[in-house]
C-alpha cells in the first residue's frame, strides 16, 4: 500500500510556510507559558488538576505537569531559531520531538481510555481529536519546510560579484556582458 505525505507549500492555506510556523511556534511558547503558570500555581497551592497535554486528560502530579511544558517550550524555541536563521537541524530535532510527543500522547490516550469510565471518556475524545490534528498538522509544516529547504540547498549566491567579475559569461573574452559597455578609442 502506498500513501504519499502531503507537501504544504502554505500555511492554513494564506500564509507563507516559514511565517506559519513562526507563528505556530510563537502560540506555541505563549500556551507552553500559560500552562506552566497554571501548574505551578497549582503544585504552589496545593491543589489537585488533570493534567492536559496535546487534548490528553491524565492524572499525573502537576510538578510533572510543569516540567513536561518547561520542555516543550525549549522545544519551541529550537522551533523558532531553527525557522528564523534556516538551520535545517535545529528543524529535524524539533520534528522528531513532536513524533516522540505524537506517539507518546496517543500511547497516553489508550491508556487513559483504559482506565476511565466510558462516559467520562468519551466527553474528552473530542479535545483528544482536535489536539491530535493540531498535532500532526504541525508535523506535515516542519516536514514540508525540511524537504523545502533541503531541494533549495539555502545557499546564496553573490550576483553582483557575477555581474562585477563578468563571471556570468563564458564565452570568448571580446564579447562583454549586457552591463558592460566597451570604450572604444578612435
């Protein structure tokens, strides 16, 4: 059986790749942040919360909680470097990351459904989804900007050294380029 991955050229189909996920990164760090003050606030004042993580509800300690977020928010900045200076390998760890969290959250949810009411879990089977797609849609943009960057080799050429240097032409040394004009001595 033979499935191809899709290939994004866009980002939610009106924004240049890169900018999208800059952008996805930049959510990211914010709703990272925000868990992280909430968790802690909790582990602070001793209150007990399900902890969420990519639409999976599990009950594991919120210090845990926080220290998973701490975690995906260095993640994120690998993220944002990576896209911003275009450095493919601070990209592939970042998209290896987000495989490793993709598998562990689904691993997460069979268990979660495992051990809970049916009831109880099929109220949260809807966060699970939306988190998952969310997830997984971030995968298929990193992908498409590796793959991007790895035809486009993301090397610069000096064009105004060509121009300069008459490199562009490799002809005989009497025919000038069309920015070099001959002064002719009469």
């Amino acid at each position: 059986m033979f499935c191809e991955i899709p290939v994004f050229g866009r980002c939610c189909f009106c924004m240049p790749l890169r900018r999208g996920i800059l952008t996805f990164g930049y959510l990211n760090i914010l709703f990272a942040a925000f868990m992280v003050g909430v968790y802690s606030y909790s582990v602070h004042h001793s209150y007990y919360m399900t902890m969420v993580f990519h639409g999976v509800a599990s009950d594991i300690d919120s210090e845990l909680g926080v220290a998973i977020y701490c975690a995906d928010i260095i993640f994120s900045v690998v993220l944002l470097y990576g896209a911003h200076r275009q450095i493919i390998i601070y990209l592939k760890v970042f998209y290896y990351y987000t495989l490793c969290t993709l598998f562990a959250t689904v691993l997460l949810e069979v268990i979660a459904c495992t051990q809970r009411y049916f009831y109880l879990e099929l109220e949260l089977l809807p966060l699970f989804f939306a988190g998952l797609a969310i997830h997984v849609y971030l995968i298929f943009l990193v992908r498409s900007l590796l793959k991007k960057l790895e035809i486009s080799g993301h090397t610069y050429e000096n064009q105004l050294h060509q121009i300069v240097n008459g490199e562009t032409v490799k002809e005989a040394s009497t025919v000038y380029p069309s920015t070099v004009v001959p002064v002719e001595n009469a």
